[in-house]
C-alpha cells in the first residue's frame, strides 16, 4: 500500500512538473510605458516611438550567449517588430480619413537609460545617430527599440486623431503621447490600455469629457489614492472640514499634474522609485496620525503638501 501512494504521490508530482507553465524570455509583462512623439510638418506626419523590446513577444531577436542582444544581426527583426506592433496596428486619421500605413524612417535599439526622448528634437536626432557598439552586451530584454514613422498627409493644419491599439504589449499599458502641431502649444496625453480613437485637437466639450474620464479611472484605479484618501476622511464628521481636505488635496494634486504634463518634473531613472516611496510613506504617516492623534484643523496643510507628492 505504501509503494502503491509512493508511485502515485511521484507521478503527480512529474504530472505537475510538466503541466507547470514555463517560465520563458517572452513572458507578457506587466507594466509597459511607450513614449511618443506625433509631429504634422509640411506634407509629412512624424511618429518618434519608443517602447521595451521585451514588451514585443511575438518576435525573435537574434541573441548570443546568455540572452544578449546580437546586434550584428538585429535590423532585420527589428523592422520586423517596427511592422508586426505599429505599422499592422496604430491607426491615425487626418480628419475622418484613415491615413495609409507609413514608411519606416529609422529603427534601432537604444539603452533604457538614454535621455534622448525628452524632447522631440533629441529623440529624432539620436535615431540619426551611429547605432550601439556591435561587440556590446545587452540583454535583449532589457533594451528599447526606438523609430521613426513617415505618414503622407495633406495638410499639417488638419484635424488628427490616433487609435494606438497596442493593448497587447503588456498587463497594463500606459502610453505618454506629445503632440506636435505646428500652430500650437505642444499638447501632452496619457492613455491607458485600449483608449479607443482619440482626437489630438478636440473641441473643448471633447477635451471636458475625456479629463473627467480620465480623472475617474485614475482615481479608482490607484489604490494608493483611495488608501490615502480613506486615511484623510477618517477623523472627520462634518463637511465643512472634509471639503476643505479633499480641495486641499485635488489642488495639489492638479498642480503637480499639470507640472509633469509642461514637462517640469525630473526625468531621471531615479525620480519614479523615490515618488512611489513617498508616497507609500504618506499613507503611514497618515494612518499612524489616526491613532495617536493629531491637530485636524491644521491637517490641511499636510493635506496639500502630500497632495503634491500624490500628483
């Protein structure tokens, strides 16, 4: 009877073995940011896109050694990726038209420490620049792939709109899209997985919407928003209070939004890790001040200056 479960107990074990999913070097990932630039100029619209070579796991980059990126042989698979991800799958309209699929100006791979795509002029330049050092190692998926696209429109001045469809490249996809138009400040975008078609010159009823759309998704899916928030409202029992906290906050709030959106945040590796510390920090304090005690008249104060963090 022993020998009998001992076999049995093995076999499971075997059976579980080989039914375990693997786990492989095109896992989907979880989080994947695209920069984007979209530029109308004379008769040409520009498309700059960077995005995580490891967020493109239906195509098979030419590795050497220990998963390092053969860059001797990667041009191939790299416009390979540049078609099967943007050139099969964005779509941009001038108008109400759908413009033809564009040709490929520029493919490379780039390190994911490189600062060119903080503007539109030092990422054009840096994909007219002499590739990486073919002898370099560089894990594949740990590098960018960077382009350049060239649609043909009618005029610069048209109305544009973009449907990005790049869902697919993770769990959660966030793509940060600078428009360029040539009469007008630039404008700056944040979309989220599957946002659908979306107007880069909207009416101001169009712009309303989506803000308030946008502002409700990001609100409830932070959790570390609704966490802080919670900590906030728990001391209080009238309304006067509590509107002067949540206003405290969305100002602030807003404020660093607005601030990330004109570009005057850091752009360093290092400032994301120090933000999200931050901010896990004010919701213990905020939690920890619950139970010992605090001044709620004041706690407005801190309201914003956390606010400002959460922004």
């Amino acid at each position: 009877m022993f020998f009998w479960l001992a076999r049995m107990a093995l076999a499971c074990v075997v059976l579980s073995g080989g039914m375990a999913p693997r786990a492989v070097a095109h896992d989907i990932p979880n989080d994947v940011r695209v920069q984007a630039y979209l530029k109308p100029e004379g008769t040409t619209l520009h498309l700059v896109v960077r995005v995580p070579m490891a967020a493109m796991t239906e195509v098979d980059f030419p590795k050497k050694g220990p998963g390092y990126l053969d860059l001797t042989r990667a041009d191939a698979s790299l416009r390979t990726a540049v078609s099967l991800w943007f050139l099969d799958n964005v779509r941009v309209y001038e108008g109400e038209t759908l413009l033809p699929r564009p040709r490929i100006e520029a493919a490379r791979v780039s390190l994911p420490s490189d600062p060119s795509f903080a503007s539109y002029a030092a990422a054009l330049a840096h994909l007219a620049s002499p590739p990486l050092a073919p002898d370099m190692d560089l894990y594949w998926n740990q590098a960018v792939l960077d382009m350049h696209l060239a649609y043909p429109i009618a005029s610069d001045r048209a109305a544009f709109s973009i449907d990005p469809r790049l869902q697919r490249l993770g769990q959660k996809v966030a793509i940060t899209l600078r428009f360029l138009p040539p009469a007008s400040p630039e404008r700056a975008l944040q979309l989220h997985g599957d946002p659908g078609l979306t107007r880069l010159d909207p009416s101001w009823v169009q712009a309303a919407t989506l803000f308030v759309k946008e502002g409700f998704a990001h609100i409830l899916d932070g959790t570390d928003h609704l966490l802080f928030i919670l900590c906030l409202v728990v001391p209080f029992r009238r309304a006067g209070p509590l509107i002067l906290i949540v206003t405290a906050f969305t100002v602030a709030h807003s404020i660093t939004l607005i601030g990330s959106a004109l570009g005057w945040g850091p752009g360093g590796l290092w400032f994301p890790p120090l933000v999200e510390t931050l901010i896990a920090a004010s919701i213990l304090y905020m939690a920890l001040e619950n139970v010992v005690g605090s001044n709620v008249r004041q706690r407005w104060i801190l309201t914003f200056a956390f606010g400002l963090v959460h922004g």
